[in-house]
C-alpha cells in the first residue's frame, strides 16, 4: 500500500536526523529486520515506550531499546557521563525519543493535517510484540543499527477495508 | 544586559537540552527558569521577572497553547516573547501557536544554531554574521 510506504519511508527520514541531530548518533536501516530480534539478541533487559496517536490515521508508535544503549543515548543528548545517569534520566530519554520521532514523522507524512500525541508512556517490551494486529490494522517495524548497539520503532495503523478509510483505535 | 529566560516543558531531558542549548547560543543569560507544565509557568511568570519563554505544546494540566492564552489576558505577561518549542510540526498547528500569540516556531529535533536563529529574531539581537542568518533560517521562519 503507497501510504504504508509512504509512512515508512517517513518514519526512517525522521529516526534518522532525530538520532543524529539530537543524540549525536549515525545509524543504518538493514534491508531485513523485525523488532523481535532485539529480544533474542539481547544480552540484557529491554526499555520500552509506547506513545497512542489520533488523527487521520489513528494508532501506537513505540520504541524499545536494550538498556545499554538507552543509556549511551541519554548520554549524549544530555552530554553527561554514563555513570552520572538515573534509570529517571534514561526513561525521560526514551519517551522524549519517541515524542520527536512521532511528531517529526507525521510532519513529513502529511503535514496539512493535524494528529493528535498522547503522552508518551513507557511499558514491557512484552507488550510491543503482543501489541494487537487485526484484519483493520497494519504496522511497520524498523531495526536501526547504531554503532552502540540496535534500537527498534514500531507504528501501529488501523484501517477500514470497507470504507477505505482509517479508523480510529485511539482511547 | 541579561535576560532572563523560562523554559516550560514536562520533559526534565528537554529542560536540562534547552538550558543547555541556551547557554550555547552566546546570549547573556541571567537567570534560567524551568517549570514542568503551563500552571507552574503562571506561578514562575507570578514570581519572577521573565524576558523570554520557550514552551512546549503537548503538556499534563495546560498545554503551551493554553499558557500562551493565559499569558495574554496578563496586561504585563502579554508583552513576554514566546518561543513554541515542539514535536508538533502540522501546517494548521502552527499557524495557532501564532495566531494565539506566540513569537516562534521551532520543531524538535533542532540544532544550536536554529535555536540561536530564532532567539536572535525573537529578541531583536544584532547578528554576528550579517546576511548568514536569512540563508540558514530557510523553512523555519514561522
């Protein structure tokens, strides 16, 4: 579907200057990848966030990120030392991450229209892979690969195959 | 003279980037303030003197358009130059932050050197490098 890729292509211009404007990190998108081989690949525990949005199309994004490099990331954007760093820093990081990354990726979308962002939220990694999938719905997932290890986004879409329309899954 | 500068945002990451960012920028910068939402933005305008506020949109209790709002039915917090630093970057989004009264634009992520552009018009300071600032600021002039 032309809007699904427009979505994703969205999606990887926005992690792209975000991560490397703000977090001072380059990275690249593998041809092949799903955010379930974050999971297996993990030596350690995962952080997530999910952030719900409404708009014309109607959804979750989320991120999830191996401790490690959440923390190298909250290093650089706050320009601190790795052991200066509170689990209250790393998580702000994280859900300031998805915040931009959502907002950045709906202004390249489509920006004559208006979305509106919940408050981003963090949650199990557990709910990113169990995250509901029906017939109405679609999503993307993106593995990026930085030199301090991967980082996973998600975007969930819901879409009327009746009407041709998006359908809202906001609450 | 030194300004005195409010930084509005739930973020405590974001706070602590824009103090930061700001203190690059080569103002001179009195005093930083800093409060989580639009209601402890109203307590600090209460309490101090303020010469710039860069506020977030999306916010718990009031967001930053809200502020701006509150701010205007204020004969002296009126006259205070706001900043909209947001994620929010949609046509009809934007052109609401200025209708309602706020002085700039800038969508996250930003560079030091947008921030400095738009303090730089904001505040009316003189530029070091004349005709730099038109040529850098294309597309960001909201």
């Amino acid at each position: 579907m032309k809007k699904m890729e427009e979505l994703k292509k969205a999606m990887k211009d926005s992690i792209s200057e975000i991560l490397e404007t703000m977090f001072f990190m380059p990275l690249e998108f593998p041809e092949e990848g799903d955010i379930g081989e974050i999971r297996k690949s993990a030596q350690t525990t995962l952080l997530s966030a999910q952030l719900k949005y409404q708009g014309p199309i109607s959804g979750s994004f989320f991120v999830v990120a191996p401790t490690p490099l959440a923390r190298e990331l909250t290093a650089n954007l706050l320009g601190l030392e790795n052991k200066d760093l509170n689990s209250e820093h790393v998580e702000a990081t994280l859900k300031e991450l998805l915040n931009m990354v959502t907002g950045k990726t709906f202004s390249l979308y489509d920006s004559k229209s208006t979305f509106d962002l919940g408050m981003p939220q963090m949650i199990s990694s557990n709910e990113i892979m169990t995250s509901l999938t029906d017939d109405l719905s679609e999503e993307i997932e993106l593995v990026a690969k930085t030199v301090d290890g991967i980082i996973g986004f998600k975007v969930t879409v819901v879409w009327d195959h009746g009407t041709g329309k998006y359908q809202s899954s906001y609450c | 003279m030194a300004f005195n500068v409010l930084i509005v945002d739930d973020s405590s990451v974001m706070r602590s980037v824009l103090k930061k960012t700001v203190q690059m920028c080569g103002f001179n910068i009195g005093e930083l303030l800093e409060a989580g939402d639009g209601v402890e933005a109203l307590e600090v305008l209460k309490q101090n003197w303020v010469d710039l506020v860069l506020t977030d949109y999306n916010m718990p209790r009031m967001d930053g358009l809200q502020l701006i709002e509150e701010m205007k039915k204020d004969e002296v917090l009126a006259r205070i130059p706001v900043v909209v630093v947001t994620t929010e970057g949609s046509e009809k989004k934007v052109k609401t932050f200025l209708e309602k009264g706020a002085s700039g634009y800038l969508q996250k992520p930003f560079t030091p050197e947008q921030l400095r552009i738009k303090l730089n018009r904001v505040m009316g300071e003189p530029d070091e490098e004349d005709g730099r600032i038109e040529e850098s600021d294309e597309g960001l002039d909201f």
